[in-house]
C-alpha cells in the first residue's frame, strides 16, 4: 500500500483548462508534488479541512465562483492552521489594485497566470525552489 503523502500543494481555480495545464506542468517540473485541486474557494475551505495531508503550498485563482480568491486568502490568514502558510496568488488580473489586496490580505506572492507551457513550467520551478517544495514530500 502506498504511502500518503504528508505535504501538498493545495489549488483553487474554477478554470478546468487551466487545472488540466497546472497538474501537466507540476508533473513535468515538479512529478513529486503531490496536487489536490478545488473548483473554488469554498471547496478549497472544505478540501482543507477534509484532507489527510497538510498544505506546504496553497495557490488561488482571484476569480472563483461563491468564494473568490481574495475571500479565501482572508479566512485562511484568519485561521491559525493557515496563517503562515504560503499562499500563492495566480491570476489573469494584471490589475494593481488586485496586487495591493492581495498582499494586504496576506499573500506571499502574486503571480499573472503564464501564457506559454514554457512560462508555466519556468513558474513551477520558481516556485518550487522558492517555498522549498522538495522537502514537502
């Protein structure tokens, strides 16, 4: 039987193109990460709590159906599971204002979504590297 994992990377995007583009190039950049993915920011809330793992890494989408990215971002910071947490804005906005919520709210990093699976694999390793996701596993 294997294992479960005891770290994971833990994303909420209401996009289902842009989910099937993250799992491929988590798998080509990062295989060992192991994803969980929510429709929006209320299944993220429920899959947290649900899970038998614990986020090393949390990424949301600002644009979500019943609980938007900026809304999730502020329960999480309010809770003590989650408060230190790294959370990862990744968006379409390019918008500055969206930025400055954002880090007000508590976001580790804000990142405009890619536009070219060269980008996007270059954007998994950045990331990996920079919240140490080698040693989530």
């Amino acid at each position: 039987m294997k294992d479960l994992p005891t770290h994971s990377v833990f994303i909420a995007d209401d996009d289902e193109d842009d989910r099937l583009l993250l799992r491929y190039a988590f798998a080509q950049y990062s295989p060992e990460c192991h994803l969980l993915f929510a429709e929006d920011g209320l299944a993220l809330l429920d899959a947290l709590s649900e899970a038998d793992t614990e986020p090393c890494l949390i990424i949301l989408d600002l644009n979500m159906p019943r609980i938007n990215g900026l809304e999730a971002l502020q329960l999480l910071r309010h809770s003590p599971l989650y408060a230190n947490k790294p959370i990862v804005i990744l968006t379409t906005s390019n918008d500055a204002i969206d930025r400055q919520q954002a880090f007000a709210l508590g976001a580790n990093e804000f990142l405009t979504k890619p536009l070219t699976m060269d980008l996007l694999g270059q954007m998994v390793l950045d990331l990996r590297e920079t919240w140490r996701l080698d040693q989530c596993i």
